[in-house]
C-alpha cells in the first residue's frame, strides 16, 4: 500500500486508515472491543493512526432502524479501508423472514456489495491446545496452521441456470457451476500471493477427473503458478482432499478451493482446529495492488448466544481477524505478526478462556477482559 510504503520509506510521519467497526449481537461487542484495545496499542506503538467508525449491524441495527444492514452502516463501509466486523444473529430475530434476518440481511448484501471473492480462513491448532481437536494427538503433535482460500462468489451457489420444478410426478432441481477463467486467475493469486508470504506451498482443489470445471480451474492455476516460482503448487481431489487433510494437516500451508468445495473444507478445518473462538476470517474484494484489498474481517463463529454479556467469550478470534486486516488491507505485515506471536506467547503460557480451559496444571481460567489484558501485555 502506498501509504504504507512512504511511512516505512520516512516519507510520511502518521498514516492514518479508516476502519468501519461492525461489532453486531451477541458476543459480538465483547470481543470487540478487547480488538480495539489492541488496534489502538498497535498504532501508539508504530506511530500509525487509526480512525474507527462504530456502526450498527444485524439484530442491534434491526430493533434501532428496521433493517439489519441501514445506510448509514453501508456507507461507513464505502467511506472505509476495512470492515472490522463483530457477529450477528440470535434467537430473537429467528423468527424474522429469512431474507431479513441478521445474517442473511447483513453479511450477504455486504459481500455482494463489495464483491468480496476471496474468503480466507486459517486453521490454526496451537501446539498447547490439540487436546481441544478431535484428531489425535500423535498426528497433530506440535499443532498446525493451514490457510484456506475459498472463492467466494462463483461456482454452483451462483451458476444460472437454477431452479427447481416441482410439476409431474418426478421434480427437477437444477444447479448450475460455472467458472469464468478470470475468476479463476483472481482467487489463485490472491491465494499464491499468501503462499508466498508463509509456507511457500500450495495445494489447489478441484475434481478434474469429473468435471469440466475442474479442467479449467487445474490449467488456470497452473498458469497462474508461472508467476510465483517461489511457490510450490500442487492438486487434489477434492474427494482425497478430505481425507488427506484430517489424516496430515501438518503436511499443508494454503489450500486453494472453488466456491462448494472451499465451504465444506473450510469447516472441515475449523473442527479439527478445536475452538471456534479462536478462529478469524478475511473475505477479500478490490485488489489495491501490492497484494492488498478492501476487505471485511471477522471470526469464524457466530454470536454466541449461550455466552453473550458474562464476559466469559474469547476474544481472539476477534483479535486474530484485526491482524488479519493489517496484513491483507492495510500491507502492516509486521504489526500483524506481532499480535499474533503475542497470542501465541499468551497461550503458551497458559492462559485460558472457558472455551478452551480444561483444568490442566499450569493454566489459568480467565475471562475476555482479562485475555484481551495478557495479550496487550505482550505486546
Ligand atoms: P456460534 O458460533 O455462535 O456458537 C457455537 C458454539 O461455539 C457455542 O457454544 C458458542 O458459545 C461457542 N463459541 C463461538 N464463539 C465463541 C467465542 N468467541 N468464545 C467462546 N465460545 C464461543 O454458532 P451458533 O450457536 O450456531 O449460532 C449462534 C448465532 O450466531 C445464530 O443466530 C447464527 O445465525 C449466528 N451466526 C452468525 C455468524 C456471523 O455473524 N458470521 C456466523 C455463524 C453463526
């Protein structure tokens, strides 16, 4: 980023970027602002300004303003570098028409109204946590971090034509996956341009043994590949892909994944990984050049109901996704690194929020407030 670039260069004495705070239901405000605290000591600390604007979202922006995503939410969000975004939903919108409730009414229009295309979901297993995967210990000794990119609006969720005919005696129901070669190119590169800045490997999904797609998506990547030498590219099937990943996912970096087979991956990832609330998202739209993107950033899970407003939810899934938008919008690779080796360090050591607090010696229970403290003392 340009900004960026002539600040590191001595150009420019105090940046200053603009971040749309989403924060929404549940949990969501919670663990917000545990995120906000540690923004604000990344940018006191590298000299960097952030200007926040707090805006309603989902079920707090429907009972004030009757709809889940107002305008004044949308053009916060235009007037933006980044969408910080929190969590929406909960039991009592759920009764509300399905295209109005907080996530269909919110998160959707935001992704189609940004064309946010690239979903970036890194399934991190902390060495000190794998008692909290399902997988066993001995595979996933040591912990693993595996980043899935998932294009996020092409595929069979959006191929026309799609239908369903329930006339004469045997109902049809017709989906369609279409992949524009274009499309393609943009999610591989956003996928080789992470690859290249981690492990250096890359592991591209399709079922080209079935599907025309597949054919397409394969020699597109491997075109794309041409651009990153430094990157080593490999393919499978989506079939053995599930398979291969709970078996080995020490043995991946970045898993490049069409729209359906991403979904299911991504998830697949996410339980093995152990604890929701400690898993971030990106969805990338607009590349500003430089590997950088307007992008909305948020946890892996939802609101929490069975956890809001007793303090007690984890915040860093939240923290995780702040420094995910550092990186990828704002080009702050080193700021990110850092929150994330603080999260690390604190959970080195021990401490535990109750989602991932087991009573083993050595820990220590805490709740949000005080892993937002351990984190900023790290740092
Ligand atoms: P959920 O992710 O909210 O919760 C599942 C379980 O994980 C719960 O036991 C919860 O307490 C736990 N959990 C999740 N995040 C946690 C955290 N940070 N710290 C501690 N524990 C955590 O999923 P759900 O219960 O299926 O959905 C609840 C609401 O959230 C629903 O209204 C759903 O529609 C909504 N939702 C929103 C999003 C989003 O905003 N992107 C995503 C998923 C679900």
């Amino acid at each position: 980023m340009e900004a960026m670039a002539a600040f590191r260069d001595g150009a420019m004495s105090h940046p200053t970027f603009k971040i749309a705070v989403l924060a929404g239901d549940g949990i969501g405000p919670e663990v917000m602002s545990e995120a906000r605290r540690v923004l604000d000591k990344i940018a006191s600390r590298a000299g960097i300004g952030f200007e926040f604007d707090e805006k309603l979202v989902g079920g707090a922006a429907i009972d004030a303003e009757g709809s889940a995503l107002p305008d004044a939410t949308l053009e916060a969000c235009e007037a933006a570098d980044a969408i910080l975004f929190g969590s929406v939903g909960g039991p009592k919108w759920e009764s509300l028409p399905p295209a109005e409730q907080p996530e269909r009414g919110a998160l959707l229009p935001l992704r189609k109204h940004f064309g946010l295309y690239a979903n970036l979901r890194p399934a991190v297993c902390f060495a000190s946590l794998t008692h909290a995967s399902p997988v066993k210990e001995e595979i996933i000794e040591g912990g693993f971090d595996v980043l899935c990119v998932r294009e996020l609006t092409g595929g069979i969720y959006f191929g026309e034509p799609k239908h369903i005919d329930r006339d004469g005696v045997d109902p049809v129901a017709v989906d369609t996956m279409v992949y524009k070669r274009s499309e393609i190119e943009r999610i591989a590169h956003v996928a080789f341009t992470a690859a290249a800045g981690r492990g250096k490997r890359l592991t591209s999904i399709d079922k080209a043994n079935v599907l025309q797609n597949g054919l397409l998506w394969r020699e597109t990547v491997e075109s794309v590949a041409k651009d990153y030498p430094e990157v080593q590219l490999s393919h499978l099937y989506v079939d053995n892909a599930a398979m291969q990943l709970i078996r080995n996912p020490k043995g991946y970096d970045v898993v490049l994944a069409p729209n359906l087979f991403g979904d299911i991956l991504s998830d697949e990832m996410a339980m093995i990984a152990g604890s929701l609330g400690m898993l971030a998202s990106a969805s990338l739209g607009e590349s500003k050049g430089g590997g950088h993107y307007f992008g909305l950033y948020e946890p892996s899970g939802g609101s929490a109901p069975d956890s809001a407003g007793q303090g007690i939810a984890n915040p860093i899934a939240q923290i995780l996704s702040a420094a995910m938008l550092l990186r990828y919008s704002f080009g702050l690779e080193q700021e990110a690194a850092s929150i994330e080796s603080a999260v690390r360090a604190v959970i080195d050591e021990g401490v535990r929020t109750g989602d991932i607090f087991t009573g083993a010696a050595g820990t220590q229970k805490v709740g949000t407030t005080g892993m937002g403290d351990a984190i900023l003392a790290k740092l």
